[in-house]
C-alpha cells in the first residue's frame, strides 16, 4: 500500500465548530458534509480530501499555513473572498514582503488570511 494513492484528511483545531462553520460555508464555499463522532465538521473537497474542523477548546494554532488552495488567479481569488468578508495578511519580513496582499516568489504568488480560530490559510498561484 502507498500513502501516495490515499485519501487525506487535513484536521484544523478549532475552539468554536459552529463559528467555523459558518466561516468555511459562508466566506469561503465549501459544502459542510457532516459532522464526525467527536462532534467535528466535515467538508469534502476535490481529490479525495476532506477537511474536519476538530472541536478544541483552548487549542492551541499553528503559526505558519495550515492549509492551502492552488487557484487560478490569487488576485481575482484575494477579491471573491474578501468580498465575502475575509482580511487577508500582509507580511513585510525578511524574505517575505506582500504587496497589496500578494506575496511573489519563485514559481508561485501566495496570499494568506486566518479563520476566526486563527488557523492560517493560503491561496496560491502557480506563475512561469
């Protein structure tokens, strides 16, 4: 068996599972599937991924991406979402500078924002 052919589950903890909820159906379009055992949300995305937002009262975040989506277009992608609600981040660190929310590196352009448990997430585009 390879790990490489499995399906993946991405698990994000979160203090409030209604909150974010309603974040990732209603600020970012995915389809709430179901909630798992432990009282969790289930979304599932394309390519045999789900995502479970675990109930985790005090959790502590992740610092640095949790998740990210490649998309077609980050800046028409950085406009939908934030029509919708979203604050995305900017960064002006050593090796990192965005400029109007978009960071351009070698080979990709990444934006990022948090979700109301702020967990960061990521939208990216490959670039020639």
């Amino acid at each position: 068996m390879s790990l490489a052919t499995r399906a993946v589950t991405v698990m994000l903890p979160v203090e409030d599972v209604d909150r974010a909820t309603k974040f990732y159906v209603e600020s970012l379009g995915l389809d709430h599937t179901g909630t798992s055992g432990e009282g969790g949300a289930l979304f599932e995305l394309d390519d045999a991924i789900t995502l479970m937002l675990l109930p985790r009262p005090g959790g502590q975040r992740s610092e640095s991406t949790a998740m990210s989506w490649e998309v077609d277009d980050v800046e028409s992608e950085i406009d939908d979402l934030q029509a919708k609600g979203v604050v995305f981040e900017d960064y002006d660190v050593p090796g990192l500078k965005t400029v109007d929310h978009v960071a351009t590196m070698e080979g990709e352009k990444a934006a990022w924002f948090r979700d109301p448990d702020g967990n960061v997430l990521c939208v990216h585009q490959r670039s020639s």
